[in-house]
C-alpha cells in the first residue's frame, strides 16, 4: 500500500512540473531573449551569455512605450473601481432584494456570458461610433464597467452573507444602501479583490476590443502596442519586442502576488454556493 501511495505521489509530482514547465516555459523563454546582448543571436543558445538591461532601456527610449503604458492605465484604472461598484450593487440586488421577474433578469445575465464576443462587436463598433466613444478612454473602458460574470460572481458572495446581520442593521435604522455598503461590503471583501484582479488582467490584456475601436495610435494601449512594434520593427528586433512583453506582464503579476490570498479565497467564496 505505501509503495502504490508512493507511486502516486511521484505522477502527481511529475505531472505538476509538466503543467509548470508548460505555463512558465513561453514566459521564461521570452525573459532570456530580452536579456540576451547586442552580439548574441536569438537563437545562439537559451540562456543570455551576458545577460544586459539594453533591451529594456531600448524598449523606452525607441518606442512610445510610456504612452501606452499611460493609456492602458488610465483604461484599467476607470475599468476596475466601476466594476467593482455597478457589480457589486447589481449583484446584491439580485441576492437579497425581492422583486418580480429576478429568476429571469439573473438567467438573461448568464445567458449572455455563453455569447462570443465577435458575434455582437460588429453592432457595439456602430454603437460606439454613434456616441462618439472611438479613440477615447471612455470607449476603450465601456465594455468592462459593469460585466455579467461580476454581477453572477458578487451575487454568488453575497448568498454567504448571514441575513441576520442585515436584519439587526435594519433595526438600527439603515437603509438599504447603507447595509450594502457598511454590512455586506466588509463581508465579502476577498471576492471584491478577486472580481479585481479578474477586471485588471482582462483589461490590462485585452486587445480584440482596443484594436477595433481605435485608429489613432495616440490611443493605442500595450497590446495594440506590442503589435504595431512587431510591424515597425519589420519583426527583427525580437530582444525588444520580447523586452517590452516582460515590462508589460510585469504589473500583473506584482498584483497578483500582493493579493494571492484574497484570491483564492474570494473564488472558492463565489464558486461554493450556485
């Protein structure tokens, strides 16, 4: 018996490096191209032979990095706080707020989670056009301020909420706002820094929705970014290219980290109760 426990052990072991190798294999592939000299080929070897910080200097000074840099913040920055307060509301509403046909509002928000995004960016392209959001930060945000997987996952927190301590809020005179904010908030804060960091790395990344809505590169974010890189640079300069990845996945992965614990408790949270 201790010799199958072993055994089996030694597979998981085997296949969680695997999965590892797999995930962080492109990353660390990329991050040894960016370091790589001046005189040392792409591919001369994996490893940088004398690893230099030249790329990444390169990577500011012969791009407009810092400008897509400032957009994709401002972007993430409108995104995620807005999310977080129209879902948050939606989603409390639909958890604790009695009112006629809500079954059928929560099942129509679902319902829009199974439809691909290419089938309705033709009609939002027109929508946004129409109200004058092309080339705009506000057009670059609209699809993210309020997201039918939010309102289905701050709902799903807020069914963890014991309605006794709402009830007692209520006895001491708060409206529904106030329990909301003073009450159920506080409760459900590591699922309100997941929906967070799931706003922040979607937004961060995105590039289907800032690719069509934008034609000036003034508001080009990092992904469109990366890509008009890859074309002025005729594809050559891959030390830069993979330079500038590293600098861009970097802030997401520092958020990631600081707020890791939040993170999985926040999504066991959303995912336990349906």
């Amino acid at each position: 018996m201790k010799s199958n426990s072993r055994q089996k052990k030694i597979l998981i072991y085997i296949l969680m490096i695997g999965i590892t190798f797999i995930t962080f294999g492109p990353f660390l592939y990329t991050l040894f191209i960016s370091l790589k000299s001046p005189g040392q080929g792409i591919y001369d070897g994996l490893l940088p032979d004398d690893p230099t910080l030249v790329n990444f200097i390169d990577a500011f000074n012969q791009t407009d990095f810092l400008l897509y840099l400032w957009n994709t913040i401002i972007v993430t920055g409108i995104a995620v706080p807005l999310n977080i307060l129209f879902s948050s509301l939606s989603g409390y509403a639909l958890a604790r707020i009695d009112f006629r046909g809500r079954s059928i509002v929560l099942t129509l928000i679902i319902a829009t989670m199974t439809v691909p995004f290419q089938l309705y960016m033709a009609p939002l392209f027109q929508i946004a056009g129409d109200l004058g959001l092309r080339n705009s930060h506000i057009g670059l945000t609209i699809l993210q301020i309020s997201t039918a997987f939010g309102i289905f996952f701050m709902r799903q927190a807020f069914l963890h909420v014991p309605k006794e301590l709402e009830e007692s809020a209520y006895l001491d005179g708060a409206n529904k706002f106030q329990v909301w904010y003073k009450v159920a908030m506080p409760l459900v804060k590591p699922t309100v820094i997941s929906l967070a960091i799931y706003t922040f790395t979607f937004t961060w990344g995105d590039y289907l929705w800032p690719l069509i809505n934008t034609t000036e590169s003034s508001m080009y974010t990092l992904s469109i970014g990366l890509a008009q890189m890859s074309q002025n640079f005729d594809g050559g300069n891959l030390k830069l290219i993979s330079a500038a990845s590293i600098l861009t996945t970097i802030p997401s992965l520092l958020i990631f980290i600081w707020l890791q614990k939040y993170f999985i408790s926040g999504t066991a949270d959303g995912a336990i109760k349906g």
